[in-house]
C-alpha cells in the first residue's frame, strides 16, 4: 500500500483496508525544475547539441572499450 501525505503530517499507523500496522518510507521528493521534468532533463537541456552529441559517443566509446580488451585478450 502506497500512501502520500505531506512531510509534516503525522503518519497513519494502521492500514484502513486490513487493519495491519504501517512503516513510514521517505522517497525522493519530485522537484520541477523550470520547464523540466526531472534534474536529468534541465541538466542535459543544457548542452548544445553539439555537446549531446559528443557526450553519447563518448558512452558507447566507454562501453565499446572493455569489450574490445575482453575480444583481444581471449
């Protein structure tokens, strides 16, 4: 059972469908930043596209090289 409620409410110590007890989770709080949806969003909205560009090929170039030792070795 999920339950959302402000931080500063008290938390509900019984379950209202089977009366069992309720543990209190904290998760992430979700922030809108700007026009963005997520931090990742407003970060990577702030490359050029020629910056985007240069970043994904450096990822695959990083994934490609330990699979190219793992073929050179064996």
């Amino acid at each position: 059972m999920e339950l959302r409620h402000r931080i500063d409410e008290s938390p509900s110590s019984t379950c209202a469908a089977c009366g069992g007890s309720l543990t209190r989770l904290f998760t992430v709080p979700r922030l809108n930043v700007g026009s963005h949806s997520s931090a990742t969003a407003a970060r990577y909205a702030k490359l050029t596209q020629s910056e985007e560009v240069a970043r994904v090929r450096a990822e695959l170039e990083a994934v490609k090289r330990p699979r190219r030792a793992e073929r050179d070795s064996g």
